[in-house]
C-alpha cells in the first residue's frame, strides 16, 4: 500500500456516514483500517438502499478500501479482540451511541492499554452538557444548530441535499487525526478527541451567529440567492436555462453593467451604489439584470459574462455532474470492486490526485476479514463462538 499514512493501523469502530467517511480517508492516504461490524446486519448504512448493483450507495461511497471484521461486542470474546487490536492501532476512530464503547472500554482504560494510540470519538453533541446523551442523527443537529432555518427561504426551510452535520464531523474528524498523529512523532503519546457533529455545525454558522449576536438580526435564508449579497444567483435565458452570476465586488458589478447588461446608467442608480445597497433593493437589482438576461441566448450570456470577467455557472443537475469536463480533465473518476468481483465507477478521493492502488478500491463484504485479522491476534472464530459461563 501506498500513501503518506502506511503503516498506521485504524480500527473503526463505526456507522452511518460521520466517522466513516473518516476513515475512508484516512484509507485514501495509506492507512490500513479495520472497520468492526456487528453481527447480522453489520454496519446499518449497508441497508440504505440497493442502488449500486444491489449495494447501498452510501457504503460503497465511505467503506472502500477498508477490511471488515464481525465481532460481538456484547460478548467477553469479542471484546477481548477488541482490545487485542486496540492494543496494536495507531488510531481509534467511533462513532457508536452515546456511551455504548465506555461500556465495553473506557478511555482512561484505552490510554493504559496502548499509550500511543490516538482516539478520535464522534458524536452529536460531546461526551458532557444537556445533549450528551442523545442520539444525534444528520437532520436533527441540523435542525438544533440552526443550518436548516438558513436554508431554503423564509416560508420554506429546507435541509441540504447532502448530510452536512456528518460530512462537517468527519472532516473535522479527518484534520484532528491526522494533526494527533504528527504531534505524536514529537511526544511518542496519542491523545483523546471528541468531535461533536453540534460544534463544527456552530463553525460553519458563525458569520449568521455573528450577525444575529452583535446586529440583532441574521439574514434570512434567499433561497438560490445570497442573502447577503446581490445580485448572487440564478437568472434566466432566452432559452429557458439558468445561469449563476455571483458578483461579489464593485469591479464586477461595473462590469457586469457595462459588459454583459450593456446598461451602465445603472451604475448611476443610488439604489445600486454598493453591496448594501443592491441587498436593500434587491428586488429592483434582480430585476434590472434578469430584464436584459431574458433576451439574450444562453451561449451569449456566458460569453458576455467570460468577457467581462464576472463570475458564473451553471445551474446543473446530478445526471449533468456525472459527465462533467473539469470532473473528467481533473481525474476524478475511478473505479471500485465490489465484493462479487465487479468493477464499479466512483469519484476519487479529493486529497491526492494520483492513481488509487487497487488494494485501496475494495468495498468489503460483511465479515470479509474477519477470520485473517483474527488470525494475525493468534485466535479463530471458533474463539469468538466462545461465551461467558453461566453466573
């Protein structure tokens, strides 16, 4: 295996997206990871759909690359095995519910067992407060750190598309690791992280947090718009499309007047001197840019708008992003076995734009290397049907 993290051991203890999609990319950068499913079903995300050739298309996505291994960690033998590994990692990466790893080993426990591991745990809202213990799926931290009341519009909230409270966490999760890692080559010690999906979500709220604390009024949520900036968003063509215009300075606004609107008399309007100004008219900014949108074709609206140097984009949808020319320039497709053997296509990772090893693209089956990984702790699974005496 190839990458800047070979020879660091992961065992994840994990689920759903947060800590996986982690660990997928600790994975992506060479280290090995040992994902721990439960027996039956293993990780839940695997029941999410059936959309990739049967296969639930969040797993393929976040478990690639990874070995799986089925323990019980309700037994005394699959918690044994669990320390055994535990005892032999570089990183502890879980995302279990709130308390159910403490109760199989405490952290305090962790740090005497192996001195040099790092633990990263990941939950909704940290290991103390009023929220502890809850458990804390995607939506509803969202809906507790506010990001849904910012998006959509006033009389319509609306969650992302995509599970921002988890991709935020593992992220986060990802950058915290990997930092532990390299302070550990100067200390020879790993330390506890908690990363709670709440705090990097109040992260990326800040500037309305900000706004609503010092001014007493955040911006309310514009839809396709900006809400604090104008004019930032869709119009549409001649043709019935829609093109992103994001003016974001005066320089562009200048030259969108001139250049692409062919209007610079609007650059005389007060109600159209700044920023600010355009925001408290907007109605009559948006109005004034889509009035001259409207009658020119799509193609001559982008070629106005590459002359003049004003920032713009398509308007795409998924189907669109999947033959996408900078996607395809830029190499970012590539492809994954899955456990029957069959090649599938997938993005590649964001963080290295050089092949992925081969190794590194196996989305695994349910309890795939569970009896090789036992193998390497001297035990079999013979082991792990072992149970606790009775009393």
């Amino acid at each position: 295996m190839t990458g800047d993290l070979r020879g660091i051991r992961v065992i994840a203890v994990e689920q759903a997206v947060a800590a996986p999609l982690c660990t997928r990319h600790l994975a992506d950068l060479g280290a090995e990871v040992v994902k721990i499913e439960r027996p039956g079903g293993g990780d839940f995300a695997r029941g999410y759909d059936e959309s990739v050739h049967g296969l639930a298309s969040h797993f393929v996505w976040l478990n690639r690359g990874k070995r799986s291994v089925v323990l019980d960690l309700k037994s005394e033998p699959g918690r044994r095995a669990l320390r055994q590994l535990l005892a032999g990692a570089d990183v502890l990466v879980s995302n279990l519910a709130p308390g159910a790893l403490n109760r199989i080993i405490t952290d305090e426990a962790l740090a005497e067992l192996n001195p040099r591991l790092v633990r990263c745990y990941l939950s909704g809202y940290g290991p103390a407060g009023p929220y502890a213990g809850r458990k804390a799926y995607d939506a509803l931290v969202q809906g507790e750190a506010g990001t849904i009341s910012a998006t959509g519009t006033p009389d319509t909230p609306a969650k992302p598309g995509v599970s921002l409270a988890d991709l935020a966490g593992g992220s986060y999760a990802l950058g915290a690791v990997t930092s532990a890692l390299y302070a550990r080559e100067r200390t020879g010690l790993g330390r506890r992280i908690d990363i709670a999906l709440f705090d990097v979500l109040l992260e990326w709220m800040s500037p309305l947090l900000l706004a609503e604390l010092h001014s007493g009024s955040a911006p309310a949520p514009a839809g396709l718009r900006h809400a604090s900036i104008a004019p930032y968003g869709p119009y549409t063509t001649a043709d019935g499309q829609d093109v992103l215009v994001a003016v974001q300075n005066e320089g562009q606004w200048q030259r969108l007047c001139r250049t692409v609107l062919d209007d610079p008399a609007l650059l005389d309007d007060p109600d159209f001197s700044s920023n600010s100004a355009r925001v408290r008219h907007r109605e009559r900014t948006e109005r004034a840019v889509q009035a001259r949108l409207i009658t020119l074709s799509t193609a001559e609206v982008t070629a106005r708008l590459e002359a003049a140097d004003v920032p713009h984009a398509r308007l795409n949808q998924i189907a669109d992003v999947l033959a996408h020319p900078q996607a395809e320039a830029a190499g970012r497709w590539s492809e994954a076995t899955l456990p029957d053997g069959q090649a599938v296509r997938v993005v590649t990772s964001p963080l290295h734009r050089a092949p992925e090893p081969p190794g590194g693209r196996r989305v695994p089956a349910l309890g795939e290397h569970t009896a090789e990984v036992l193998a390497e702790l001297g035990l079999s699974e013979a082991d792990m049907a072992e149970r606790e005496p009775a009393g």
